[in-house]
C-alpha cells in the first residue's frame, strides 16, 4: 500500500476511535450523572424559549413520591401500558404500529414510543424524526433501561415532559392549571393531564375540549388494568389491577 495513503488513514481512524471513546464516555457519564441528579433544564426547554422569544419556564422538580400515585398510573395507561414488563422498547406495540401504518396509508399514524424513549428524547436530545436523532433515541433509551430504576425512569418522565405553553413536569402542571401540587391531583384529573400528552401545546388540561373530555375518560377506564405504581426496589402487586396483561405473573 502506497505510504502517501497509508499514513492518512491511519490519522483518520485514530481521530475516529478517539471520537467515539469521548462520545461513549460522555454519554455514560451523563446518564450516571442524571440518575442521581434532578434534571432542571433540557434541551426542549431551550429550544421552546427560542422559538417563542421568551425565557419563561414554568418547572418544578419534585420526588416520585410527593406526586399523585394516579399520575404513573395515567401516564402508562394512556403512553405505554407495557412500562413496567419491558426493556426500554415495546416490540408489540412496534409490530402493532407497523401494521397499522402500513394497511392506512392516509390515515393517522400509530406510535410506539414507550415512556423510556420519550424520556430519553426529552432530556438528552432533540425534536425530529430523522433516523440520525432516532439512532440516538435507542442508544439513549437502552442506556437508561441498564443504568436507571423504573422508579428513576418514571420521575425523570413526569418531571421533564412539556404539559403545556412554557409548562414542564407535572407539578407546575398541577400548579398553573389546576391550582394545587402535584401530590393532591385527582385521579381524574391525572387522566385528564395524561389525554393532553400527545400534543400538550394544542391541548388543554386546563380547559379541556370534549375530545379531551373522552380521551379521559377511555384513559380512567384502562388504568383500571394497570397496577399502583411500585416503590423502589419492589415489584408491582398484579392484585392492585383489574385484569389484564399485569393480572397473572
């Protein structure tokens, strides 16, 4: 091999392994880092402040366990009812979503983001649906499946996600729209707050629509089949549902 071409070559690699050992570690670290430390700012947060030319954030950070146990409940019955029985990905949901999209072309869309995915996205990345930010989305989301609790996964969640203009987490949630903390929200209104999730800036717990009305209620319904939400280190009671996937172990 030509000398002039070898030597180039291996400054490239070089720089390329040298890359890559800084993005792993650093993207380690901070997934480490996050499992102990409250997150208070995000990248949504930003982005949301430069598209609106505002700095307002209305955000709160509190412990799982000053929230409603209703609200887990409600974010798993409306966004991922499987939470609790799979690794950071819902691949039956995936096949489900799949199928659906491709049978209705010119229909709405069907998800599949489980709460792990989106709480990956919220805190280390960015909005969009190219494969590159998708490609991250995994990486993250199976991260914090092999570094975070459920427990962790879950207060990360309700504490970072967008709940409305300049809202984030569920106790300013609780707060600017229904005027108590988050540990006093209702069982209907944590389903109310769950039916806005899909697009919180167009939908409203605060005033909500009658589609919003109905969303709460078919939510209220399937938390029915979903278990109280265990503390760290437990596993969930199947006693605690109505049937279900969770009803038998």
């Amino acid at each position: 091999m030509c000398p002039f071409f070898y030597s180039p070559m291996k400054i490239l690699f070089k720089y390329i392994r040298w890359i890559s050992g800084l993005f792993f570690a650093s993207t380690i670290l901070a997934v480490v880092f996050y499992r102990f430390v409250p997150v208070y700012l995000t990248p949504l947060m930003i982005i949301r402040c430069v598209e609106t030319g505002t700095l307002t954030i209305h955000h709160h950070w509190v412990p799982l366990d000053e929230m409603s146990p209703h609200m887990p409940v409600a974010v798993m019955a409306s966004e991922d009812g499987r939470f609790l029985l799979h690794h950071g990905f819902d691949f039956d949901a995936i096949e489900k979503a799949a199928v659906h999209n491709m049978t209705n072309k010119h229909g709405r869309k069907h998800g599949a983001s489980t709460i792990t995915q989106q709480t990956a996205k919220n805190v280390f990345l960015w909005p969009g649906r190219s494969w590159v930010r998708k490609g991250f989305e995994v990486y993250f989301t199976a991260l914090i499946e092999l570094l975070w609790s459920k427990q962790r996964i879950m207060e990360v969640y309700l504490n970072s996600i967008e709940m409305g203009s300049s809202i984030y987490g569920l106790d300013a949630c609780a707060e600017y729209n229904f005027g108590k903390t988050a540990s006093e929200l209702t069982r209907s209104e944590c389903a109310l707050i769950a039916a806005t999730l899909p697009n919180p800036r167009k939908f409203s717990s605060k005033y909500p629509s009658a589609y919003m009305r109905k969303r709460q209620s078919r939510i209220k319904h399937e938390m029915r089949y979903i278990p109280s939400f265990p503390k760290e280190g437990e596993d969930y009671n199947p006693q605690t549902s109505s049937g279900g996937i969770y009803s038998t172990k």
